[in-house]
C-alpha cells in the first residue's frame, strides 16, 4: 500500500451537514443510484427513539416560532341572549404564546414517526364587536379580548421517504396528520360594554377552540411539508472528506426504515472523485445489521466503504512511488538501499547487485496493481494489498541500471481509533510476500527481498501511510451538535459507531 503524495495532500476537511428537521438529527444530523446500482447500503445509520425525542425537544422552540403570530380567521355571527339575539364579530384574532412543556417521539414499526407535544400553552389576542338592536333600540360596541388554553395535546405524524429523482438520494418528509386537542379558551373581555358580551361569549368559546385547532396543525404541517422538505430537497448528500476530490456519497439507496424504536436510514456509502458519481466498482456492499444500541445514534460503516476509498485512491493514481534515499531521513535508515553499506544493506542481502555496482544507490519503483482490500472483523481490521516492484541501481554519475522484478503481496493490520472529531487510523505488522518475477543479475533469494521490503515499509511506506491515516476522516461534524459518550467497536464486516449527541447553539 503506497501514497504519493508529490501531487496531492490528504487533509481532515469537516464534513457539514445541517440539523434540517426534528426527526433528521444528524443526516447532514448526521445524508440514489449511480450508473451502478446498490443492493445494500454501504453505511447504516439509526437514530433511537431517545435520540429524536431529544431532536424533537430542541425543535420545540422552532416550531413555536413558526405558530406564533398566526392569526386566525374572523369569526361573525348571532347569538341568542336573554335579552335578545346579538350579532358579533371577532377579529384580528393572533396566537402570541404557544409552548409545551414535554415533546416526544414514537416510531410506528413501518409506517412512521408520532411527535407527541403534551402540556400545551396557548394564549390568543383579538378584537371583539358586536351590534343589539330590539325595536328602536340600538346598542354597538367594540373592544379587545385575551384568551388562554392549558392542558392541550398535539399529535403530528409524519412519514419519510426517498427523492425519486435519479442520483439523488435525499430523505423526504411529509406530514400525514395531525390531532390537537385543546381544552377549554378562558375569554376575557376588555373595553367598551364588555359585561354584555360575557353574559354570551361562553357560546362562543367552542367556535374559536376548533378554528385555533385548524390553524394551528395546518401551520405545524406546513412547517414539515415546506420549511423541513425544503431544507432536505436541498441536503448535500456527497460530502467532501480529505481534500476537494475525494468524497463521500451518503446518498439513500431506498426509503428509511421504521423499526421499533427506531429509524435507520441506509446510506450509499460509497467514495467518489470530485463530483463523479459514475465510478464503477468491482463489487457492492455484503449485507450487515447493525447491533442494538440504547444511544441516540449507531453508525455502521462497511467494508465496502473502506474498499471504495481504495479503489478511488488507486484510480486517482495515489498508490505508486519511487522509492529513494532522498526520501530517508538518516543515513542510518538510508543504509538498507546502499550496495556497499554495511549491515542490512542491499548489497549485503543481494551480493550479485554488491558486486556488479559498488557504491551505488538502489531505487524501488513501487506501484500497486490493484486497489487494496479491506476485510474487518471483531478481532480488528487488516488491509491486503499487491504491489509490483522495480529495483534499480542509480552509481554516482547518476545513471540507472535495470536489476529485478517483484511482485509483493503485503498484510498489515489496521488500529482504528475513534476520537471526538475524526476516524484514525494506524498500520501495523506490515508482513510482506516476495516473489521475483524477472532478474538482470542472476538468482536472487526471495527471502532476501523480503527483508529489503519489511525495510522498506518499516522506514517509510507505513510511516507516510500513517501520517495520512491519522489526519483521519471527519465523522461527527452535525453543525452544532457534538458527540458525547461515543465508543467503537469491529463487528464481522463493518465498524460501528455509538454516540450520543449534546446541542450547542454557540458551535459552528
């Protein structure tokens, strides 16, 4: 597994990804096809019914925003007094509170989500006017009205889906129903005859309960129809990673899924070059499910994930360099590629090129045939790779001189670790397999080049790997939400992320 890195840096952009709605805390929390098509997802994500209730809870003042200021429609009429019929007219009529004090969320296995918002505190402003004419008697007057409601309950149901337009991969979200039940509107009067009013607005009261009722789910299925649909129709769903080219497409591959106490999204999962979408690959994702968790978000992240960056990295042409002593940092480490240098140095380990070019330099050309292989299981993670390699002897007049071919078949094991930020990871027991393949000076051991390559990848191909590898992949960016009590764990074929999620409204 090589790096070049002469014309391309790997760095640890963040990714971003918005807090759109209550139910999509970290989809980009924090989220259809290529040209290729995906059976399964390469990364599954779950949110926890724990995980969106607390979604839900800090959308409550978003939503409130949303409600307040509404008005209502004018209300008009007569109504039978004891002392006659009076026509009325209610106007201006405007919600200036609205609160609850709890906010839930349930998951109906298969159907969707129920927000659950208890405790319900409305307050309502307006005009009143009414008109009570009896023979030659006439009475009008006007003034202004309060009113209150408590322990009211609201229901919403919503449902998620998947934008059917093709490469696009967002989540949809639409409104199903809603049920609110308010109790009963305290009406107090103000201005003008007021006291002839109260011995009627009684009557009234239940007009106004089932108009506020209608107003007030229409605007809280607006706020879910329009305003979250709106911000998920536009989700970044290939997100950058490293550097500008090499992202990640979290694309949906089909709809969420509504488990008990859960949602899970499958998520293509899949690397691509810059905006290129239509890379093929040699393979799609094995299926994996993801082991229950009581936090608030589980990420899994497959293999395929894994090889998917390989196999974009490798087209990119990033798994090739030509090895020098310009790249060691001390002569100490330079010594293995001499040809008269003393201990294990090349000329020692392959006597024929000691004898043939003293007092040279050797150069291993190093070029992977193949994307590396990633294969993890509960034990850890370890990465295959082939390389083929040319060695040359470079004298001090600077000429070149053809020596050997090798093919090299190289393990190593994977350390991934799981910091606040960023996935890390770091290459160790680098075991290498030999075989030579061609030679310009006669018989070579195997077993000799095999020292030469464990050299090799101790001195400087696992050292420049690593620098790469610890600068990580971001994972936790969700705008201002940051992960707390997060852990990782290897399963058979996928990582798996648990965390939950802390709302700083100061984060960027």
């Amino acid at each position: 597994m090589l790096l070049d890195t002469s014309d391309h840096k790997m760095g640890s952009e963040a990714l971003k990804s918005p807090a759109i709605c209550f139910c999509c805390l970290v989809i980009f929390g924090t989220l259809l096809d290529a040209a290729t098509a995906l059976n399964e997802p390469g990364i599954r994500l779950r949110l926890s019914e724990r995980g969106l209730s607390y979604a839900a809870t800090l959308a409550v003042d978003a939503l409130a925003r949303k409600v307040r200021d509404t008005t209502i429609p004018d209300q008009s009429g007569n109504v039978k007094t004891s002392v006659g019929k009076v026509d009325y007219e209610l106007s201006g009529i405007t919600i200036k509170r609205f609160s609850f004090s709890s906010s839930s969320v349930s998951v109906n296995p298969g159907v969707g989500l129920t927000w659950m918002l208890r405790d319900l505190e409305v307050a309502i402003q307006g005009n009143w006017r009414y008109n009570y004419k009896r023979g030659f008697i006439r009475i009008r007057d006007h003034g202004t009205f309060d009113g209150s409601v408590a322990q009211s309950a609201i229901d919403v149901s919503v449902t998620l889906g998947m934008d059917a337009a093709p490469g696009a991969g967002r989540p949809t979200i639409r409104s199903v129903g809603c049920d609110c039940r308010l109790g009963a509107i305290a009406i107090q009067l103000g201005g003008g005859a007021s006291w002839l009013y109260n011995a009627f607005v009684g009557q009234l009261e239940g007009n106004i309960r089932r108009a506020l009722q209608d107003v007030v789910c229409r605007r809280i299925r607006r706020a879910v129809d329009e305003d979250a649909g709106s911000s998920l129709s536009s989700l970044q769903v290939v997100v950058p990673v490293a550097d500008d080219d090499l992202r990640l497409d979290l694309g949906l591959v089909e709809p969420p899924r509504f488990q008990p106490g859960s949602v899970e999204f499958p998520l293509k999962g899949q690397f691509v070059h810059g905006d290129d979408v239509t890379l093929g690959y040699p393979s799609t994702a094995d299926p994996f499910q993801l082991v229950d968790s009581d936090q608030m978000v589980t990420i899994g992240i497959s293999e395929y994930t894994l090889k998917t960056a390989g196999y974009v990295l490798f087209h990119r042409g990033l798994f090739r360099h030509n090895l020098t002593s310009a790249d060691l940092s001390s002569t100490s480490e330079r010594n293995f590629l001499s040809t008269s240098g003393t201990g294990l140095c090349f000329g020692r380990l392959v006597p024929a090129v000691g004898r043939r070019y003293p007092n040279a330099t050797v150069e291993l050309e190093m070029t992977a045939t193949g994307p590396p292989d990633a294969l993890i299981s509960a034990k850890g993670v370890r990465i295959r790779a082939s390389v083929s390699t040319t060695f040359r002897a470079r004298p001090s007049d600077g000429s070149l001189f053809y020596l050997l071919a090798a093919d090299v078949s190289a393990t190593a094991g994977m350390t991934v670790t799981l910091g606040e930020s960023a996935l890390r990871g770091n290459l160790t027991g680098f075991v290498p397999a030999i075989v030579v393949t061609d030679s310009g000076v006669g018989s070579v051991d195997d077993s000799a080049l095999q020292t030469v390559m464990k050299l090799a990848a101790r001195l400087f191909v696992a050292p420049r790997l690593n620098e790469a590898l610890q600068k990580g992949v971001a994972w936790s960016s969700f705008g201002k939400f940051r992960p707390a009590n997060h852990r990782l764990e290897t399963q058979s074929q996928f990582l798996q992320i648990h965390t939950d999620v802390i709302y700083e409204p100061g984060a960027e």
